[in-house]
C-alpha cells in the first residue's frame, strides 16, 4: 500500500475510485448519465469524469458525522455546477445548481453497486424540482415521497 493509498477515506459511504450516476435537468424527466472517478480523503473530495456535456473536473469536501456533500463540477473550457448533497450508505443524492435559475436533482454511486434508485426512480424523476433549495433538501423531498 501507499503513502497515498493510506490516506485515503476509510469509511465504506465513501470509496475512492470509479462511481456513476445521472443527473435530472427539468423540464425532462430522463436520466443524464456520468461517469466519475473520484478520490475522497480527509474531508476533501477530488475527481473528474465526464457526460453529454463533455468532460469535467470535481473539487468539494465531504462530513463524516452526517454524511453531506459538496463540490463544484467544473466543464473543461465551459461553465461550472455546483452540487450538494447527502450519503446515507446509498451513494450520494442531492441538488445541482447554475445560478440564477437552473436547477435539478442528482444521484451517484460507486461502480459495481446496484442501481440505488429503481425503486424510486419514477417517482424521483418527477419530484418537483423547484421546491428543494441546496441546504433544505430531504431524502423525501428527492424521491417524491
């Protein structure tokens, strides 16, 4: 192992290396599909990937205690999204954000686990967007519960 390696986050919610996910951009109801790799390590969450858009660097932090999550997902040569968001052991959901007015929910997990969503998929899909606030969101909130 590493000197890198050894640093790397321990807690199981958070494993460095390949995730995936989708984002919802309203008025659609389809999946926008990412594919990440991302490092977390004390606190700090680094990474890049890429999606319809094109590619992108991640730059954020994470809390053990209660699992919220932040970062910027910057376009290379484009614009920046910023997200925020909570893991409860199911990967990490949340809202996304270009101000002023664009908006819309997200979810992301660690390659090779099952798709976290199909049960509320439908249901997430069409969950108002425009009633969840970066620092108000709720787990029922996102799945339209």
């Amino acid at each position: 192992m590493t000197d890198l390696e050894a640093d790397l986050e321990i807690d199981g919610r958070f494993p460095s290396g390949e995730w995936t996910g989708f984002f919802l951009q309203p008025p659609s109801t389809s999946r926008h599909w990412m594919q990440l790799h991302l490092t977390f390590r004390a606190g700090t969450l680094k990474g890049d990937g890429s999606d319809w858009v094109g590619p992108f660097t991640i730059d954020g932090g994470y809390q053990l205690d209660d699992g919220r999550c932040w970062w910027t997902k910057r376009y290379t040569g484009r614009h920046d999204v910023s997200y925020s968001g909570y893991n409860e052991g199911k990967g990490i959901w949340g809202v996304w954000n270009i101000p002023p007015t664009a908006k819309g929910g997200f979810h992301i997990w660690p390659a090779g686990m099952a798709d976290p969503t199909q049960s509320a998929l439908t249901q997430a899909e069409q969950a108002p967007v425009e009633a969840v606030g970066p620092r108000t969101i709720t787990r029922r909130t996102f799945i339209g519960r």
